[in-house]
C-alpha cells in the first residue's frame, strides 16, 4: 500500500510541478510532461502498480472527461467565421490525411497495408489535450484560435471511430467476428451516429432542463454534469464500440449552446479537474515508452513523422480549405503547422495493439509496432509543433509572443492620455466602454474602441484580444469594475486584471464588497476613481518618464511628490502593470504615471468623457 500511495502521489507532483515549470520558461506543457514522464519511466517500472488492462480503462475515462469540457467550451457564435474551415478540415481534411498516411505508413513506416491504414486512421486525431495547451501558449488570433480548437475536439470521436471501422473491416471485431463487409460498416457507422448524437443530445437537453429549474443543488451540479457525462461514455460504449467519445462531445457542445441554465462554474470545474488529468496521465504514458521500444522502431518512426509534418498536415490543410476566402494564406501556413497528437491516438492505438496481438493472425506480429509507433509520433508531433508554432505565428502576424497589450474598461479624460503613451512604446491598446460618445472620442484620439458593455457575451466571446495580456477596469462605478474583473478573468488570468481601489475599502465588514472578487489594484499606491478625477481636475498630467543615472526613482519622488502615481512601467521592453507590491523603479525603467507638473495640465477632450455617470456600465 505504502508503494501505490507513493506513486499516485508522484504522479501528481511530478504533473503539476512539470506545468508549472512550463509556464514559468513559457514552453508547451505537454512536451516537459511526455519528457518528465519518460525520464521517471526509465528509472521505476510501473506495471507492477497499474496494470495494463485498469490503465485503459482510466485513460478512455480520462479521454472522456476532456472531451466532454473541450465541447463545454464550443460555441456556435465561433463558426461565423470558423465554421466552413472546420467542416472542412474535419470532412475532407480528415480524409486527405487518412489517404497520405496510409501511403507513409506502408511505405516509410514498414507497415502492412492492412495495419498501415489502421495506425493512419489513429492517426487522423489531434485533440484538446494537446491542442488547449498549444494554443493557451500561442494565443493566436480568434478565428484561427477557433478553426483549431473546433478540429481538435469534433476530429477526436471521429479518428477513433474510423479506426473502428477500419479494424472490423480488415480484423474483425476480435472474439471470433470475421472482418465486415460494406453493409457492415454502414450499419456500425450510422449505430454509433445514431447513439453517440442521440444520447448526446438528450442528455444535453435533460441536464439543461433539470438546472434550470433548479432540480440539482449548486454543491452537486458540476459532479452531476460530470457523472452524466462518465455514465452515457460507458453505456454508449457498451452499446457501439468507441461511440462514448461522440456523446460526450455532444453533451458539451449541447450544453454550451443552450440558455436556459448557468454553466460557466460547470466549465470552471472541468478546466481544474482537465488540468489534473493531462499532468498525470502523460506522465504514466509517457512513462510507458522504453528505450528498447524506441530502439526496435525510430529509423521507420521517424521517416513517418518526417511524412506526417512536412507532406501529410500541409497538404490537409491546403487540399481542404482550397479556394476558401475566410482563411487567408497565413493562417493556412500556421494550421498546416498544428496538428499534435494527444492522448486519444494513445489509447485507441494501445487497444488496437492489444486486440490484434490477442487475435494471433498473421498481423500480430506488427501490433508490437503499433505503439511505440505512435508514441513516437506523439512526442515527435508534440516537440515540433510546441517549439515552432509559437515563433511561427508571431512572424506570420497571426499572435504575439507574450502578449502585453491592455484592455482599458471605462473611458476617461486620463485613461486616452495613458492609453496613447501606452501604445506610443509599441503595444496594442483596446477602449471599451458603453457610451458611443466616449468611444468616438477615443477614436478620435487615434485608440481602437470598442462600445459595449464589459459584462455583455460579445465582451467576454466576441472582443479580439490577441496581443491584450492585461485589463484595467478604470470606471467611476467600482462594482462594474469588479464584476468586469470576474468576467474577463476568467480569459486573462487572475493575474492580469487590475481596478481601482473601491471607495468603500475601508467600511465596516457589512458594508465594504469582499476583496475576493476584486482584481489587483490599479497604479503603485491604493487610489480611487474619485480621487484620480480629483487629480485631474487640480491641473495633474500624465507624463512618460525614463529613469536613468542622473534622474534616479528617488529624483522622480522628489520631484512630483509622493502623491505621484506610477501607472505603468517599461522594463527592457516589457510592460508591467503597476501595483502597490511591486519593487520599487530602478535605472532604465521607463515610468507612465499621473503628476503634479506646473509646466503642465491634462487638456480635455472635445466630447465630455463624464457623461456615463457613476451608474452606468461601460
């Protein structure tokens, strides 16, 4: 017992802490865990505690988790722009990537015809785990952003139930079943159509129905909705082999479309419990790849990598989306340069594998391959896109590394003057606020803006945020600023979400709002609204300051005073948002801040920036 306690609990720290130093050196995920997994492999042998058989089946539950908070996450709004390019990629593009690497893996990859088609409809997978963590990385634009994670989640059910057709067609269904004729493959396909989406979207339709009339108490709602999920996975599994994948897409895709019922603390909870599931399954998979394995297979394995990156994606991509308007030339090179493989192409090819050796045919023998073959090309698929697919899109314009941009929400005399020096040092500014007078006059100051309202679905769905990395919720109205912190932080991070500090910070316990809903404080010293409109109309200005030998941080205090208020900070070219708790200036450091400068005054506007008074959302 104490050995199993040992080994759960190292999984777990070795996941977790292999995501953390990924997000610390800015490094695809899912690369520092197949490599931290391998590396723990080669050291301690884990069949002894998870046998082959219990590992599947947790991995296809796993599987079925992902996939039902990967479809939680798709909505139909994305496809305005995305949707033929989807259709297209999962249709024909699906098919062109099934044909080229069954022709690589017969010729390259020293497989039978038979076997080569099998392992090349594995193949045809991408998939959220791989995918989601790519592109949280990446952060390309939202069309592209939308086109790929729609192909990795609707791609996933449908590479694993063409290998079920192509393994009845040519090996039977195991247990004595002779290979499937075309009536037979019709019949599977139209029974796990019919299961996977019928099921799929009944449950949909009955979760829906029951949360919102509330049936299941908050505490239980997410287990409910994940439970429902885990139970249909395996009856419709029971029912059609590898059907379970579809329903649980369904069930996501239902529920994030309907608008009946709340889902967004459902979608919450998936994303924690998705993230515990990634660290620790790939690093028990990773695990189970041996030298020896790679050894018996890498000269074919990595001719067939060579196929599947340089010909087979490139010409899915561009075969596919041939002739489409919505995609320009760009973003076609960049998709042709995504396409991972997850955990799915994991667990159908090591089912597959067992199942044809257990046969005894005259292809058992190539099950051996089958495997570490498509490990290979996990880890191999995975390194390449992971490394490149970041510097790529920067180059290509579709994404900015380490996007620094800010978000201002509420547009104000000062908020223009910062926004312009702001994007004067070279980094993407956005004005949002729901009074079309104010937006118009940013835009007139030269400053994108958008007029809606911050606590809208277009504000937290529809807003193009590739290059914003921060918000500051910069409004006379300190709950709109708090809830604008809840809605957008949920896309930018915690971390990235700044206000001003509420004016009722200092009243008693019942009548200050809770400071667990309220961003990070806007500016290097607590401040108000109220009080910076108070500033403002007092003659302070906004000034750009650099820090150098001769005018030190102490020079800039002595100068403005220590009511000066440091809003932004340039460090080697980096953008910091500043907060009361960080360090103090130092020499380089290119200061943005609101001063008392007799020389100068804050000239306002030509439109009256205070007409959205202190109760109208921005």
């Amino acid at each position: 017992m104490d050995e199993r306690l040992i080994f759960y609990t190292l999984v777990l720290l070795l996941g977790i802490g292999a995501q953390w130093i990924a997000w610390r050196l800015k490094l695809p995920s899912i690369l520092l865990l197949l490599g931290t997994g391998f590396l723990a492999g080669q050291f301690y042998d884990q069949s002894e505690i998870v046998d082959q058989q219990t590992l599947f089946v947790l991995v296809s539950l796993a599987v079925g988790i992902i996939l039902l908070e990967g479809g939680l996450t798709l909505r139909f709004s994305e496809l305005k722009e995305a949707g033929t390019a989807v259709l297209r990629l999962v249709g024909l593009g699906s098919l062109v990537t099934w044909v080229l690497s069954s022709l690589a893996a017969y010729y390259v990859g020293g497989f039978s015809w038979q076997v080569g088609i099998l392992i090349s409809a594995i193949l045809v997978v991408t998939g959220p785990t791989v995918i989601g963590p790519l592109l949280q990385t990446v952060k390309p634009k939202r069309s592209v952003n939308s086109i790929l994670k729609w192909e990795g989640i609707v791609i996933d059910p449908v590479g694993a139930i063409l290998a079920v057709l192509v393994f009845g067609v040519f090996f039977g269904h195991g247990h004595g079943h002779g290979p499937m004729g075309a009536t037979g493959v019709l019949l599977g396909l139209g029974k796990t159509l019919l299961v996977g989406v019928g099921l799929g979207y009944a449950a949909a339709w009955a979760l829906s129905f029951a949360l919102s009339w509330h049936w299941i108490p908050d505490f239980l709602q997410s287990v409910v909705v994940l439970t429902v999920g885990l139970l249909l996975f395996t009856v419709s599994n029971l029912i059609q082999h590898e059907s379970g994948l579809l329903t649980v897409t369904i069930i996501g895709i239902g529920l994030a479309n309907q608008e009946r019922a709340k889902i967004r603390h459902v979608v919450e909870f998936k994303e924690t419990l998705r993230t515990i599931l990634i660290s620790c399954l790939f690093i028990v998979l990773g695990a189970r790849i041996g030298i020896d394995d790679i050894q018996m297979v890498w000269k074919e394995a990595l001719l067939f990598l060579l196929a599947l990156i340089v010909i087979v994606r490139p010409a899915s991509v561009f075969i596919s989306l041939a002739g489409s308007s919505s995609v320009s030339f760009r973003e076609k090179v960049f998709l042709s340069l995504m396409a991972p493989r997850g955990i799915v192409a994991a667990a159908v090819s090591s089912v597959f594998a067992l199942e044809l050796a257990a046969s005894g045919g005259a292809f058992a023998p190539e099950a051996a391959r089958i495997v570490p073959v498509t490990y290979f090309v996990i880890v191999g698929t995975v390194a390449f896109y992971g490394l490149l697919a970041a510097p790529v899109a920067k180059q290509l314009g579709i994404a900015m590394k380490n996007p620094q941009g800010i978000l201002f929400v509420g547009v104000r005399r000062w908020t223009i003057e910062v926004a312009k020096l702001v994007q004067d040092a070279g980094f993407r500014v956005l004005m949002l606020d729901s009074n079309y007078e104010v937006t118009s006059s940013a835009r007139m100051a030269g400053l994108p803006s958008v007029n809606a309202n911050v606590l809208s679905e277009y504000a937290s769905e529809e807003i193009d945020l590739v290059g914003i990395g921060n918000m500051v919720a910069s409004t006379p109205n300190d709950q709109v600023n708090t809830l604008a912190c809840i809605n957008l932080g949920h896309s930018l991070g915690a971390s990235h979400v700044f206000q001003l500090q509420p004016v009722d910070h200092e009243k008693s316990e019942r009548q200050s709002a809770s400071a667990e809903f309220n961003g990070r404080l806007f500016g290097n010293r607590a401040i108000s609204s109220a009080e910076i409109e108070e500033m403002v109309e007092e003659g302070a200005v906004i000034k750009k300051t650099t820090l150098n030998e001769e005018f030190s941080y102490e020079s800039f205090l002595s100068m403005y005073g220590e009511d000066a208020l440091v809003v932004f900070r340039i460090t080697d070219e980096v953008l910091k948002v500043e907060t009361p708790r960080l360090n103090d200036p130092s020499k380089g450091d290119v200061l943005i801040s609101l001063v008392f400068d007799p020389s100068e005054k804050l000239v306002a506007p030509t439109t009256e920036l205070d007409s959205s008074g202190p109760e109208k959302l921005p």
